[in-house]
C-alpha cells in the first residue's frame, strides 16, 4: 500500500496537501492558510482560525511561489490576495510561537534560565531542550553543548527575544524540562528553522 495511500488514512493519518508540490503531509509538517471575507491571506499558525484550510510546506520560497502563481485563489475559487510581505509575517508569527511555548514553559515552571542553573539542569539530567542565544558568547555555548548529549540544542533566538519570552530583559541560556511543551517547542522551532533555511542546530550533541 502507497505510503501516502488508503493505508494512512486506516491509520488515522491526518493529511493535507501542498498547493505547490502537490505532496500529501500531516498537517503539522505544514503551514495552514486561510482566506478572510475580505480576501486578504492569512497564515493560521496555531491552526484555529475558520475557513477552508490552504496547506503549504513550510519553506519562504513556497509562500513566495503560491503568490505568484495565484494558487490562493485558485485553490480557494475566489478571490485570494496574499499581502507583498506574506512570507516576512509567516516568519513573524512562527518565532511569536516558539517564543510564546518558552513563556508558557516558564509559567509552568519548566525552565532554568542562566548559565548556571542551565548547567545544574543538565548534569541533573532534567533538560530536554538547550536554547543557546544566537548572540551570546561562544565560550558559555560551547560548555553547555558539551554537557547537552541527547539533549536538543536551539540556536536560533536572540538573547532579547528569549529574555523577552522569560519577563526579563535577555537570556543566553535557557533549559527546558522535558515533556509535551518542550516536544511543542521543536516541532514549532523545525518549522521555522525549515522556512528560515537557515543551519539551526537541531540536532542531538553528542
């Protein structure tokens, strides 16, 4: 049976297909879009938003190609007017989604923010996440990344925008107790990553 054929379906695999590569994925390897009344686009990135759902990888050149193709409309049959700047607003709000995970992980008291108590988290083995400031020092990055094996390592955040995320004015380092918020957090950071095509360090060190 297909991979992507009636087998999934049994299985219960929620698909969707991209309007520009015509791949059928789950819906959380993709972007969901939707088309307001008064025909405006736009990227429901928590998934809530009514309306037909119009799926695209998440990748800058598939925004910028379903616009100029007009796949919007054409998938919609109707009118569709995605903004010039789509593809800057999907990124906007992807980083506010990660960003809102790390404060709702805060809340719930699920992170250690600072060098040291990063430190003291994963030699205790109770970081499942390492978020390392973009623009922080190498040296700090580099000791905690020695200590982070099988820990996931997010590199892709600036300190102001951790900071911000935590109700502080920056961070350099910040671990995430293992769990359902931190599996949110790297699902919702590989997408971004992904439509940033950018070389975050996703992977396990070690």
């Amino acid at each position: 049976m297909s991979r992507h054929g009636k087998k999934d379906a049994a299985e219960g695999e929620d698909l969707r297909r991209c309007l520009v590569t015509g791949d059928r994925l789950p819906k959380d390897a993709l972007l969901r879009f939707v088309v307001a009344p008064d025909g405006d686009v736009v990227a429901d990135v928590d998934g809530r938003l009514p309306g037909r759902g119009l799926w695209l990888r998440p990748r800058r050149d598939m925004v910028k190609t379903a616009c100029a193709g007009n796949l919007f409309a054409k998938a919609s049959r109707g009118r569709a007017t995605p903004a010039t700047d789509l593809a800057e607003r999907v990124e906007e709000r992807l980083t506010r989604r990660c960003l809102d995970l790390i404060g709702l992980a805060r809340r719930a008291g699920q992170v250690a923010t600072g060098f040291e108590k990063a430190r003291a988290w994963l030699r205790a083995g109770k970081a499942g996440v390492l978020l390392a400031a973009a623009d922080g020092a190498d040296g700090g990055r580099a000791k905690l990344r020695a200590l982070a094996s099988g820990v996931a390592v997010l590199e892709g955040f600036s300190g102001a925008q951790l900071g911000a995320a935590l109700g502080r004015e920056t961070a350099g380092h910040v671990a995430v107790a293992p769990g359902r918020l931190a599996e949110r957090l790297m699902c919702e950071a590989g997408r971004l990553g992904t439509f940033r095509q950018a070389d975050w360090d996703q992977s396990k060190s070690g």
